[in-house]
C-alpha cells in the first residue's frame, strides 16, 4: 500500500511542477531535480505496473508507436470560421447579429493563433482522446502524441468541471523553439524546416511518439464544448480552462462595442510580432453562450464568431508561364507559375488566376513582375502588376479555348465566371477526379484506397468510372506499383464495405454539380429514393426547403446524361443504398410540412438543438428570423422583447415548448 501512495505522491508533485513550469512559466525546482522524481517515480511502475496510470507524468516521454492514425468521428464538429478584412465587414456581421437576437451584444477577443487545430476530451478529469480538426466531421486520433505535449494536462485541478467535454485548440511551435530546431538539423547536415505552421502540424502525425516528445510543442486552448457546461460566458470559459489547468493565451479582453473590437485589432496587428507565437489574425466571438446558442451554425460556420486577418505580406516576383487545370467539374482554373519567392514563411511557385475575367481585369501577361500575396495568408494569389517593369513588346493574355488534356472545346454560360471542358466522360482529370471524390470520407469514405490508386487505376485501364470501382477483383490489382496482398485485400473490402453507405452520402457521392452534403440531405428526405429523385420535375425540385433554379436544373442536367442514368444503374445493382433507410423514413413525417418556424429562448423538456431537429424532422423549416413566412414563434424562458414585438406586429403566433409537442401529437 505504501508503494501505491509514494506512485500518487510523486505523480501529483510531477504534475504541479509540470504545471508551473510549462503553463505558468514559474519553475520552482531545477529541470535536474525534476528529472530524478520522474525517473524514480518510472522506476516504481515497472515495478509495480498495477499501480500505473494511463496519464502519469511518465507518459510524457512517448515511445509509442502508432502505423495508422484512426478516424474518429467528431461528437461536436469543429466549424471553420469566417474571415473579415476591414471594419465595414464587422459592421455588416453585427448588424445581422442584431436582427437575430435581443439586448446587448458583447464580445470576446482572442489572437488566432497560427498552428494544427486540436480537439482534445476530458472524462471525469482525465484525458481521454485528442482527434485532429480533419474535414471538421471527423479527424485522425493522435492520442499518443498530443500526450506528450507537456502544456496538456492528463489530470485536471480543481473541481466543477463536466464529467464529459471537449475543449478545442492550437498546436503550436514557439518561434525559439523552432529557431533551436532548425539550428541542430543545420548542424547535422539536414534541410531545415519550413515555417512552424507546417513544422507543428507534421509533428502530429510523426508515428513515433518519442519523436514528437523531443519538440518543443506547446498547446494553446481556446473554446470549450459538451453539455451542462458550468458557465453562461465565453470570457468565464476561458478563466474555468485555466483554473483547470489549461494553457490559455493571455491576450483576451471583452469589448463591449466594434469600435472596441477594432482598437483591439489595431494594437496587435502592431504588437503581434513581439509575440513568441505565430498569429494571423483576431477571433471576435459573442460573450453571451445563450446568445451563441440562438444565433447557431451555418453549414459552415459559426454564426456568433468572426475572424477578422491582418492585413497578408505582399511581395513581388516574375509570372514566368500560365498553365491550365481541369477540375472534377470540367471547371478550368488558371494558374501563374511563379519565380520562386520567400512569402509568409514559406517559398510559394504558383498561385490561381481565378478565371478568365480576373486576368482581364488585372491585364495579367506572362513575364510581367507581379505582386503576390497569401489570401488569409493561406493561399497564395497575385493582386496587381507593376506596370513600370513590364516590357513594351508584351501581348495582352489570350485565354485557352480548348481543354489542356483531351483538346476538347472549351464553353462559358452566360453568367457563369469559368470555362468548363464539356467531355465529362473520357477528359482524365474529370474522370479520376469524380472517382476521387466518390471515394473521399464526406461521400462512400472507401477504406484502403486513395486519391493517387485511384489515378493508378484509370491510368492503368482498369476504371472507367466509380461503378467500375464494384467489379474489380485482387488479382487485378496486384500487380499494380506499391499493391501488396494485404493492401489489395483490405481495397477490395474498403469497396465491399461502402456498399452499406447511406443514401444521402451516396446522393453526395455521384458529384452532381451544386449538390453539396447538406443538398444531398434535403434531396434524400425531400424524394426518399434515386428514382423519384430522377422522375422530380424542375416545379417538384424547386418546392423543396433551399433547393433553387440552379440546383434543380443541375440535378435534372445530370439526369438526362444516358451514360449517368447507366451508371446509376448499375451502382444499384452492386448494392449501394439507392433510397432512405426505413428508420430514417420512419422518424419524418410531413405533420410540419409548409410551416416555418422560429425558436427563441431557454427550453425545459427539450434542447433548442432537439426542437430543431423536431422540426426538420416532421418536414418543418427553421429559420434564425421572423418575416412575414413565419408560422409559428416558439418562445421560452428569457425570450427577447424585440421579437415578440415583431411577431405580435407581424401577426406571426406565438407558442410554448408545450404547445408545439402537442402539434406533433
């Protein structure tokens, strides 16, 4: 019993002092006398691994090695955010904000940090899991690394923190530590890295743990999730984080106004560069999570929050050829191959064009000195030309009239920005695209085949398309490059597998143009099967819930394809779900059906996010608003005066919790 206690002891110690040392930055003993209470309490495990924790402070040190990083799936999907460049973009953000709830807005201010977005959970205090941002829905379990990152806690202080949450974050590399690193790959002959942004993202996925315990990575949290949360604030969840013993970044502040936003923004698009991190910007957030909670999602993004981006380095260097891609679509992007140049921390090649009205209106030539410059410092594009440097014999830019691949002519609708190759069926990059993207984790998600197989097998003749994917056997893939027996069997299970995908994804997967995942959804729910789907007139397409002109005339494009309809056919005859599952078609009704509901307020019985999934459910439309559309205001508890004024002014009906239960009753 004595031994079990002296492990407990010398783990908390441990923890306090990692604590100290790596989120308050107040060491109190020497890193000598730290490296002796670890190695004893090491000792101690071995020789008593029954008394061993799965977070002691000896997990730090790694070792683990991990060949294949597993998917998860998000419990709460991690949203991108939308960016802002000037004030009028705040000022417009606010303004919807204000149409979407009642009273006072504040909001938090956070530098956004420039590093590997993390998700990491919690149970009952302890570290459980930490899954990569991926798509957003799901992302890679990098557990065994994260743990090694010493401002991580494994065991959180204090007390009143959820038995269950996810708290979301920044994986970082401090500009010393990866001036260190880079000094030491020097000195032994090796490239050095890049930038820290790319350097920190790469150290996640290194499969040796060890590996990634020797960088000087450090953890920056910022927004937590999960349910019953004990706080009504942003700015309290940010002082809870670090009272639990997280590494919150110092730097927030609450501004009651955008005025204030912007004082906050122009000091540090200043200050930032005395940061020991990389930042590209400022995360604006409203304070108030019931306001959070009312303004919601889009299908991209949060609502409540704003990244507002410093303004991008710009440099300049010579636009030595513009080259040509086709896109999955048939969607010509045009793209300047570029005198390499040092931007932003990393050498950037080439940059988009966009299309061809974009090189009309810079009047972009090749060999003109361009000015380059990193969208969102993300994406590298071309914003002007100097005019002065440009040779007087130069030729304005004739833009490619037939596909760079199978020279087919190139066509332009009226309105539309791009060219598109119309030879959908036999143009490769169309063809290995669609497959690519039939294959992707959003769509059939194929275990065991990649982009690059998949361009190996149009390649190699044994694909035409994604239902030829169904009749490949392993003796014909084997002799492939790379394609060992294993891989081959676990591609043709991969395949087997998606077959049970569900009918909304496999809508998703055929690459309709404009039918997105959440498209996808309203059509399957809307029409049930591919058949109806296909016999839907442009009237019957138009009816259903955000479907418009272009979407239905996409869809019924597509259809009128033979070579799609054949296609189609045949995926149902391999077996793909081709109509809603019974469970699904059994838990909607059209009870709601032309009724447009908004929901304010706190609920008792049911959450907001449960009343809304009521609502669509039952064939109902949620909307953020009140308009003349609206049928029904749910209102709870703390309900705004404004929109009740509103609704009363605009005849709208007001209900309890109660009473819309007892509609779908």
């Amino acid at each position: 019993m004595q031994v079990k206690e002296t492990i407990e002891q010398l783990s908390n110690e441990l923890r306090l002092h990692n604590y100290k040392y790596y989120v308050l930055d107040q060491p109190v003993i020497s890193d000598y006398e730290f490296d002796q209470k670890l190695k004893e309490l090491e000792e101690l495990e071995k020789k008593h691994p029954e008394f061993a924790d799965p977070n002691s402070p000896t997990k730090r040190v790694g070792g683990e090695v991990t060949k294949n990083f597993a998917t998860i799936v998000h419990e709460n999907r991690m949203y991108s955010l939308s960016n802002s460049y000037s004030k009028e973009d705040l000022i417009d953000w606010e303004t919807r904000l204000r149409k979407l709830v009642d009273g006072p807005i504040e909001y938090v201010c956070e530098l956004k940090y420039d590093g590997a977005s993390i998700s990491l959970t919690y149970e009952n205090g302890n570290f459980k899991q930490a899954v990569t941002r991926g798509d957003g829905t799901q992302g890679d379990d990098v557990t065994t690394n994260i743990r090694t990152i010493k401002s991580v806690p494994l065991k959180l202080k204090g007390e009143n923190f959820p038995s269950k949450f996810d708290i979301r974050g920044e994986i970082v590399l401090p500009f010393e530590g990866f001036t260190q690193m880079n000094q030491e790959r020097l000195e032994n002959g090796e490239e050095p890295y890049a930038n820290p942004r790319n350097t920190a993202s790469g150290s996640l996925k290194l499969q040796d743990s060890a590996e990634v315990a020797k960088r000087p990575l450090e953890c920056l949290l910022y927004n937590i999730t999960g349910e019953n949360l004990p706080f009504k604030t942003q700015l309290e969840s940010l002082q809870k984080a670090k009272e639990w013993g997280f590494k919150v970044p110092q730097h927030f502040t609450l501004a009651k106004s955008i005025d204030e936003v912007l004082a906050y923004v122009n000091y540090w698009n200043e200050e930032r560069f005395q940061l020991p991190y990389e930042t590209d910007g400022v995360v604006i957030k409203v304070n108030n999570l019931y306001q959070q909670e009312e303004l919601g999602f889009t299908a991209k993004s949060p609502r409540w929050a704003m990244a507002y981006k410093f303004k991008a380095e710009q440099v300049s260097t010579v636009l030595e050829e513009i080259t040509y891609q086709v896109g999955r679509t048939g969607a010509i992007t045009p793209v300047a191959n570029l005198q390499p140049v040092q931007l932003a921390g990393t050498t950037v090649k080439r940059a988009s064009l966009h299309n061809a009205d974009q090189i009309e209106k810079l009047d972009i030539r090749e060999k003109d000195q361009v000015f380059v410059e990193k969208g969102g410092e993300i994406i590298p594009k071309i914003v002007g030309v100097d005019f002065a440097k440009r040779n007087p014999d130069s030729q304005p830019t004739q833009y490619l009239t037939h596909c760079p691949e199978c020279q087919t002519e190139l066509v332009r609708k009226e309105g539309e920005a791009l060219h598109f190759c119309p030879n959908t069926t036999s143009c490769p990059p169309q063809v290995i695209g669609r497959i690519q993207h039939f294959i992707s984790r959003k769509a059939m998600d194929v275990d065991g085949l990649g982009g690059e197989t998949v361009a190996l097998l149009v390649n190699e003749g044994l694909i035409q398309n994604y239902a030829d994917l169904y009749t490949l056997q392993k003796e014909q893939i084997l002799p492939l490059e790379r394609m060992a027996e294993k891989s081959a069997q676990n591609l043709i299970e991969g395949i087997e597998k998606s077959k049970q995908v569900s009918f909304e994804r496999v809508l998703f997967a055929l690459g309709i143009r404009y039918v997105g995942e959440t498209v996808a959804k309203k059509l399957a729910k809307a029409f049930t099967s591919i058949e109806k789907l296909m016999q839907a007139s442009f009237e019957e397409l138009i009816e259903v819930d955000e479907i418009g002109d272009r979407i239905a005339e996409s869809l019924l494009q597509f259809f009128e394809v033979d070579a799609n309809v054949e296609i189609i056919k045949r995926l149902q005859s391999y077996g793909l779900q081709m109509e809603l599952s019974e469970e699904l078609q059994n838990q909607s009704s059209e009870k709601l059906k032309g009724q447009t509901f908004v929901i304010s307020g706190v609920f008792e019985k049911v959450s907001r996010k449960e009343l809304k999934e009521l609502i669509e459910k039952n064939g109902g439309k949620n909307t953020g608003s009140i308009s003349k559309k609206t049928t029904f205001l749910i209102a709870g508890d703390q309900m705004g005066p404004s929109k009740k004024e509103k609704a009363e002014k605009l005849g709208v009906q007001l209900i309890s919790e109660e009473e819309f239960l007892t509609l779908l009753d």
